[in-house]
C-alpha cells in the first residue's frame, strides 16, 4: 500500500483525519517517531524504513507500523516512509503547528531550568510568561522573560492565550496554582510537582515525577541484582532482562 499524500493541509479530504481515534500509547510515541524524523531530515535523508524508524525512535517495527497506520500512513512497499510528509502528519495530529502559549509558574532551581531550555521553540511552543508568588523573584528576568506575579497570570493569559500551563512548584502550593490556571482558562497542565492535582474533567494533566522514575529504575537494578544471584548468574539476567519502559 501507499502512503496517503494530502493537500497542503494534513486534516484535507483524502488525507489525515483531523482527530483519529488514537490508543494513549500510540500517543505517547509520537513524539519519538517525531524526534526521529526530525534527526533523519537533519542528516539529508528523504525516506525511512519502518525497521530504520522503528530503530531510531525505540520500539519494534511491527508496533511503529500499527502507529502509523492510524494516522493513515503505510508508507511504499521497497521505498518506506516520506520523511517529510511523515513529520508533516505527526506535527498536525499533535497540534504542533498551533506554536501554542506555555505559561511557567515556580521559577526555583528547576522553573529556571525549564525556563532557560532552548527546545520549546523548535517543538512548536512558545514559552511566554513566567510566575511566581515569591516577590523576590518578581522582576527578575530570565531567557528574555521578566517573572511576574502569579496574581496577574489571570489577566496574562488572556493577552497571550496561554494554552499549557507548567507548574514547577514546591508540592504545597502546586494545588492552588492549578487552581488559578484552571480560573483563568487554562486546559492543558504539565505538573513537575509530586503529587496528585484535583482539576475539572475537563482540564488535561500530565504528570513528571524523577522520583518516581528513579524509583522504577531502582526496581529493576533490584531485579537485576536478584537474578545475578540465581544459579546460572549472568546468563540467567542476560535471558530475562527486557529495556525499561517496554
């Protein structure tokens, strides 16, 4: 089969939907394809197998293949994947060419990490205020952003139709920020904070918890650890040790 070429627009008839029924899996690894692809037109290439994509983003062929035909790309038999049309697709499925407002609010030690990360912009977001309630760092200015009070992130989300809001607080004040985002309209929110944020059904929260992660990877050092010591050591771990995140 071939893969599908659309108009100038990915969501025209004949080509992509504009919102395919997409399993939450596959959601989360677009965003790998995504950045594979993006490496592949960096070094000149114009296709890509499936067993090249597949390789470069992590996971197995057949799974990238099942991925990507709910977005209506199979790609040509002998040939592969249109490496641009395929960017093309997974940018427009993904929302990335809206260039959405990213608000940040908490600008400690890791709000001015986030805020200083230069890859936003090239991944279709504009990071265009930051906040905090600390009025020692009001005012202070951060990758050409000067920080501003939280209490003015209401009417700033207007001017700037602030789509995501970050929340890069300690866990004690990350409810009431999400409390105020969510009042000044916003419906998408990356949380940094541990915890878990109580939010209407219809506001969308994705949760970064490193200690969670460091957590997960600790169990599988234990695993590890565990099978080294069975009888057959090293090559019983080699025969059971699957990658993380699998």
């Amino acid at each position: 089969m071939s893969q599908q070429r659309q108009g100038s627009t990915p969501g025209d008839a004949g080509g992509v939907p504009a919102f395919p029924d997409l399993p939450e899996a596959t959601i989360a690894r677009l965003p790998e394809y995504l950045r594979a692809l993006h490496h592949l037109a960096e070094t000149g290439a114009e296709t890509v197998s499936s067993e090249g994509l597949a390789a470069a983003a992590g996971v197995n062929s057949a799974k990238l293949r099942k991925d990507l035909s709910h977005l209506g790309s199979y790609g040509t038999r002998g040939v592969g994947y249109d490496v641009a049309l395929l960017v093309d697709q997974i940018e427009h499925i993904l929302g990335l060419d809206k260039n959405r407002a990213v608000c940040l609010v908490g600008v400690g030690n890791l709000g001015h990490a986030l805020a200083g990360y230069a890859g936003f912009a090239s991944r279709g977001f504009r990071v265009v205020a930051l906040f905090d309630a600390d009025p020692n760092k009001v005012g202070e200015r951060i990758n050409g952003l000067t920080v501003r009070h939280i209490d003015d992130l209401n009417a700033v989300a207007a001017e700037e139709s602030i789509a995501i809001g970050v929340i890069a607080t300690p866990p004690g004040s990350a409810q009431a920020v999400a409390d105020v985002l969510v009042a000044a309209g916003v419906t998408s929110i990356l949380n940094f904070a541990p915890g878990v944020l109580s939010v209407p059904p219809n506001v969308d929260v994705r949760k970064v918890d490193l200690a969670i992660e460091l957590q997960i990877l600790s169990f599988h050092e234990h695993r590890k650890a565990s099978l080294t010591a069975l009888p057959g050591g090293r090559s019983a771990a080699a025969g059971n040790q699957e990658a993380v995140g699998s």
